[in-house]
C-alpha cells in the first residue's frame, strides 16, 4: 500500500515521508521498527514520532491476515495498539470492544465476525515480532 493511502497519514504526511524515501507501507514498518529508526524519521520529516510510532503499529497490525487499515484503526482505538497485545487478548471480550467502540466512533463500516477476531488472535500468535520499544 502506498503510504499517502493509509489511514490518518494523508498527502501532507504522504509527501513528508516520500521526500525521504519511504513510498510504502511496508517501508515505513521497516524503517521505524526501531525506537532508533522512528527518532531518525521524526528528525527527517519533523513528524512527531509518537504519531510515526502510531502508524507503524498500525502497519504491523496489518501483517495479520484479514486486518487491513480501518481494522488496525478499530484494534488500536480498541486499546489493541500491537501484535503482541492482540495475541494476548479473549477473542470473545474483544469482539464486544471492537462492537463498543465502533457504535462510538464510527470507523469501520462492517465488522469481523468473532470467527475472523479469533482467527486474528491465533495468528498474532504465531506471527514473529516486528516492532522494538
């Protein structure tokens, strides 16, 4: 996905993070997978590196099957900000969070079924972590 496409990053952000070279997603998790990386793309975009911090969670989010941005949204509004803490959670009790706060803020126009939400947890689960803090 092209970075100006993900959610909550837009042109103005897009533009920031092309001008030094991270076009994709998959860049911006690479590059700021580290507290390290997201300081060296704070100082070189002047975006606050909370916000990159945000995004690349997000992105990480995404490399479960089925979870694409407006998910990733939903999960982190949830309190489900990273793959470690989704593969921790009760599928059932995040099902209902995920329904608490959608009917709140509106992100996602469907919702996963709770099959989807458990499938979500088993393959964080297995999924190798990305992200260091």
């Amino acid at each position: 996905m092209k970075i100006q496409e993900f959610r909550g990053i837009g042109m103005m952000y897009g533009e920031k993070f092309m001008n030094i070279g991270v076009l994709m997603l998959s860049d911006l998790l690479k590059m700021g997978k580290t507290p390290a990386g997201r300081r060296d793309l704070a100082l070189k975009t002047m975006i606050d590196e909370s916000l990159i911090l945000k995004w690349v969670n997000q992105a990480d989010l995404t490399r479960v099957n089925g979870v694409g941005p407006v998910y990733a949204e939903l999960l982190e509004e949830s309190g489900v900000d990273t793959v470690n803490e989704l593969k921790n959670r009760n599928p059932e009790n995040l099902t209902n969070k995920l329904v608490e706060v959608n009917n709140m803020k509106k992100i996602a126009q469907s919702l996963p079924t709770a099959q989807q939400i458990e499938t979500f947890v088993n393959e964080a689960k297995v999924l190798e972590p990305m992200v260091e803090y």
